[in-house]
C-alpha cells in the first residue's frame, strides 16, 4: 500500500459527517471555484454564505464527506473500492464536463476545506496526494477508457 491511510483515517476522524461541516464544503467550494456552480443546475447563482440553510446542500455537503471517508475506508480493499469509484463515477455521468482534470482539481478544494475545517498537516496532505495521485486518478483513468 502505497498510500498511509491510518495518518487519513485519524485525520478523518476529527471530522463528523454533520449538518455543519457538511455544507461547510461547498460553502469554501463556491467561495473558491464560484464557476463550478454551474454545475449544480438550479443552484448557478447561489451566494457562498446561503449554502449552509440551503436544503439541497444540508444533503449534498453531508454525501461528498461520507464519500470521501469510503473511499479511505476503502482504499485497502481493491475490489470494494474499485466498485465504489465505479459508482461514483457513474453517479456524475450525466453531469456534462466533469472530466479528469476536474476530478483532481477537486482535491485541491478538499485540501483547502480540511485546512480550514479541521487542519492538515504536511505529513496529511502528502498521504492526501499520493491518494489522490496512486489511487483515485488512476481508477479514474480507469473509467474513462470504458471500465
Ligand atoms: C472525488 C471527487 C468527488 C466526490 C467524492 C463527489 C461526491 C459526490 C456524491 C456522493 C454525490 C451524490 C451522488 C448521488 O447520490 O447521486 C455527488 C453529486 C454531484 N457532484 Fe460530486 N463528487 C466529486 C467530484 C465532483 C466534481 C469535480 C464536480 C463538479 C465540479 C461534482 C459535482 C456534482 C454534482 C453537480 C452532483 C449532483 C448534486 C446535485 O445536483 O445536488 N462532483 N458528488
């Protein structure tokens, strides 16, 4: 295993999946990358700060960290894992221009949410990159060409 998840899953467990920290992440996403509203139809003109009472956001903040917690749960157990990426990956296809670059860009949003959050040390990120870069992007890759 390429990756440390046990310095992940530590750092992962100062993060509860809640009503607060869940919207939090778009909170910082929409204040960060304010074009990638676009991709929540309905949602385009949202201000950063209407986020954490917004219904859809409560919700969809509270999926993006219990996606991201799975994956690290997963992450030593290829078979499980590969099936999830899977899943998620096929959960945004019908969401147009979602490509490989924006699947790693997304991690750079991550980052600069769990700094904000709950911190992250050098040794954290650089466990973050190799999963994002061993891992993640790969089985991304993965998808794309037709898995
Ligand atoms: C590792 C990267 C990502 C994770 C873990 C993640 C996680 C999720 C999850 C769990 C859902 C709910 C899916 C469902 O239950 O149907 C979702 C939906 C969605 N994601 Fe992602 N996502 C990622 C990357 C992205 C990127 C890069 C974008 C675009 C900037 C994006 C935009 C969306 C949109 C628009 C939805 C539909 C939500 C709605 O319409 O309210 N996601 N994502």
């Amino acid at each position: 295993m390429v990756v440390n998840l046990d310095i992940l899953r530590a750092q992962l467990a100062k993060l509860p999946i809640n009503e607060f920290n869940g919207p939090k992440f778009y909170v910082h996403m929409f204040s960060s990358q304010p074009d990638w509203r676009n991709y929540f139809k309905g949602s385009e003109a949202i201000k950063p700060e209407e986020v954490p009472t917004c219904p859809r956001f409560l919700r969809q903040g509270q999926r993006v960290l219990l996606s991201m917690e799975l994956m690290i749960e997963l992450a030593d157990k290829p078979q499980l894992f590969d099936a999830y990426v899977r899943d998620l990956l096929d959960k945004h296809k019908q969401i147009k221009g979602i490509d490989y670059d924006l699947y790693s860009a997304f991690f750079d949003v991550w980052y600069g949410y769990l700094s904000k959050i709950i911190g992250m040390s050098d040794k954290e990120k650089k466990e973050w990159e190799a999963f994002r870069v061993e891992l993640f992007l790969p089985a991304v890759k993965k998808y794309i060409a037709g898995w």
